[in-house]
C-alpha cells in the first residue's frame, strides 16, 4: 500500500505501468508504514 504525499490518500494497486494518484495526478508516492510499534532494548 502506498500513501500520495499531495493529498494522503490511500492507493492500493496500480494501473500497469503507470505509477500515479488517481485521485489527483501526484507521481510522489510514499510506502505506508505498519502501525506495529517496535521494542526496543535499552541495555
């Protein structure tokens, strides 16, 4: 899943070959990150 970094929609797959929002024409997109939060050892 991607994020667009113009207007944050959601996009879950693309057209073939055509890396675009198709909400808004944006070409920057942005992998969304997972929403588990991470241990992490301060030893």
């Amino acid at each position: 899943m991607y994020i667009c970094l113009h207007c944050g929609k959601e996009i879950k797959q693309f057209e073939e070959n055509f890396i675009r929002c198709p909400y808004c024409g944006y070409r920057v997109l942005s992998k969304a990150r997972s929403n588990i939060p991470r241990e992490v050892k301060t030893d």
